[in-house]
C-alpha cells in the first residue's frame, strides 16, 4: 500500500515538473520569436546570432548528429571517397578526424563566423583543403556545403524538440552560403530550395555518386565510431539506428552506400526510441547557458581553451606540419 502511494505522490511530481518545464520552454520559444522576428537572415551579425541560439540552445545534440552523419553522405561520391580513403585520416583515425572536423566547423557556429575565432578556423581549413587542391573538385565541394544544410534541417526538424522555424531554415542556408564564400566556392546555389535540389541531383546522378569500396570501407570506418561513441548501446542496436536514419536521410544514397534498406520492424523500433526522446526533450527545462561544443572538445582534445593561436594546432598531424 506505502509503494503505491509513493508511486503516485511520484508520478504527480515528475507530471508538474514537466507541465512547468514544458511550459518555461513555449515561454522561451515565444521570446526567442519574438527577437527572431526583427533579425535579418542577411545581415553577417544577425546570421551569426541565430545561428548561435539555433546550435547552443535549442538544437546542440541534433546539430552534433547532423554534421557527424553528413560524413556518410560524402562517401556515396567516388571523387570524395577515394580522396578521403588516400588521405587515410577517416579510416586511420576516425575519432580524431571526426571531433576535429566538430570544432572547427563549432567553432564558426559558436562564436560567430566572422569573429577572430571563426575567421582563424576558416582560414585553417582552407590552409588544410588547400594541400589537396589538385584532386579535389568544386562541384563536390558545393555538394558537401549542401548537404550540411540539408541535414541540419533535417535532423533538427525529425529528432528535435521542436520544429525550426522558417526563418531558421533560411538562416542555415545564409549561414552555410557565407561558409562557401569564404571557402572561395563558385557555383553556390541561389537559394535554399536550389540547394535541395542540388543534393538531390548530385545523389541521383550515377556518375557522381555510386557504390564504390572506397565509399563502404569509409562507411564502415565511421560507423564503428559511432558503435565505439554509443558503446553501452549493443553494437547491434547501433548499426540498426545508423541504419535507419540514413535511410531516412534519403533512401538514393543510403543505397549507394551499400547498405540494405532497414525492415519495418527495425524502422518502428528505432523511431519509437527517437519519438520518445523527443517527448522527453520537450518536458525538461530549457538551457538557461549555450552549450559550446568546440570549448569542449578543444579543452577535453587539446587541453585549452580555442584562441587564435590554438585553433591552428587542430588536424591532421602529417598535415599541420606541411602547412606551419
Ligand atoms: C563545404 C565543404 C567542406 C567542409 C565544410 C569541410 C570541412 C572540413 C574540416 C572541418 C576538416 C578538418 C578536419 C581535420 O582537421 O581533421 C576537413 C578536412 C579535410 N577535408 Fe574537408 N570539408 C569540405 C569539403 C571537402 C571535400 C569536397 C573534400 C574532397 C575530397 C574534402 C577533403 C578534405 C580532406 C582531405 C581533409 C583532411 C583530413 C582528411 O584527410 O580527411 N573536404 N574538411
């Protein structure tokens, strides 16, 4: 009798703590609405700062997944594959590659791409990209660029707690265009629905995407990543999960990663996990501080904080030393 009525004295705390939390969240929504409204998705400043609140605030996880699983993405263009799988760095080291690729591209999300962190970190890539330049093409570089906003939209708009904004899907767009510029990338699309359509060409496109062994070895390289970061997950459940959002992602390219399509059981099972997720999202307490990822990895990887000077010590190490 005393463990039902601790049960239930339980159960009514944890339903009005979510009822607040839920509602402290729509009250944040509502602020953060209200602002977003007077900003200009054109103006670098106003860019910088939605971008901010999108990546720190409301989508910090989601964002991380999205640029993490963009990887696979690459690997279905046999011009990208096979540049990657000669470097080696995904397949030699991929848990390096991957949170090394996280911060620098963070970084521009985290403090603002024309800040001095944001423009030592583009100015880096470009040095790192650069020793490359004569096996690497434009076109795939406008693929990439795509497919990032693409994904951010789309994992932030699936598995977030809430779906962005208009307004926010232009500012990734805008956001990412302004990367491709200072990448010096020609050919950028017009705008947010070109770029869609761009991805989608590319993938459909037998020529510039296809099922290559480079493709499925890199695949495999950063899957078992995943399985390693998820590791109190069975490797199963993990390979299941990746899957099926890839599949999700678009069903073209999962295949030409030479993956089978998941099952309807696997499908329902994975997003029941990921429904629920969402549901739990939206009951705890908004973030009252951004969450900066590339503080993170730059104090956990290189033990200090990101500064001008830090940010030029991320990458490859066979590739630093060519471009210092
Ligand atoms: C907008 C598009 C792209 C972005 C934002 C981007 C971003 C990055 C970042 C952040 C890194 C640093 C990772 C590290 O330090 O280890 C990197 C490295 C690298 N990227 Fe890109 N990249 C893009 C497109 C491409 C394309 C199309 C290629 C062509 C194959 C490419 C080839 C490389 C190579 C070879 C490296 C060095 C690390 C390695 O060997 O894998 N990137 N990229």
């Amino acid at each position: 009798m005393e463990t039902i009525y601790i049960c239930i004295t339980l159960f009514i705390v944890v339903a009005i703590l979510s009822v607040i939390n839920y509602l402290k969240r729509v009250e944040t929504h509502v602020q953060w609405r209200n602002k977003l409204a007077k900003l200009d998705v054109k103006n670098n400043g106003d860019n910088d700062e939605i971008i901010k609140h999108f990546v720190g605030y409301e989508y910090p996880f989601e964002m991380f997944l999205a640029l993490n699983f963009c990887f696979y993405r690459t690997f279905c263009s046999p011009t990208i594959a096979s540049v990657y799988r000669k470097t080696g760095t995904i397949y030699n080291t991929p848990d390096k590659r991957a949170c090394d690729t996280d911060l620098l591209m963070h970084i521009w999300m985290d403090y603002g791409l024309d800040s001095t962190e944001g423009k030592a970190s583009y100015e880096h890539l470009n040095k790192i990209h650069g020793l490359h330049s004569s096996k690497t093409r434009n076109v795939d570089f406008v693929f990439v660029l795509c497919c990032l906003v693409v994904d951010a939209i789309q994992f932030t708009n699936d598995y977030g707690w809430r779906r962005p904004e208009e307004k926010e899907k232009q500012a990734m767009w805008e956001f990412y265009r302004r990367v491709g510029q200072r990448m010096q990338l020609t050919n950028i699309p017009e705008n947010l629905q070109k770029c869609y359509e761009f991805v989608e060409s590319y993938t459909e496109d037998n020529r510039q995407a296809r099922v290559t062994e480079d493709g499925q070895v890199l695949t495999e390289a950063i899957t078992k990543l995943v399985c390693q970061w998820y590791y109190l997950l069975p490797a199963f459940v993990c390979r299941m999960a990746v899957k099926v959002v890839l599949y999700q992602m678009g069903a073209t390219f999962q295949r030409k990663l030479g993956l089978s399509k998941p099952s309807i059981f696997e499908s329902l099972l994975i997003n029941t996990v990921l429904i629920t997720r969402r549901s739990i999202l939206c009951v705890i307490p908004p973030r009252s501080v951004p969450y900066k990822l590339s503080d993170v990895i730059m104090n956990t990887d290189y033990g200090c904080p990101v500064s001008k000077q830090t940010i030029t010590k991320v990458g490859p190490l066979d590739m630093l030393a060519k471009i210092q």
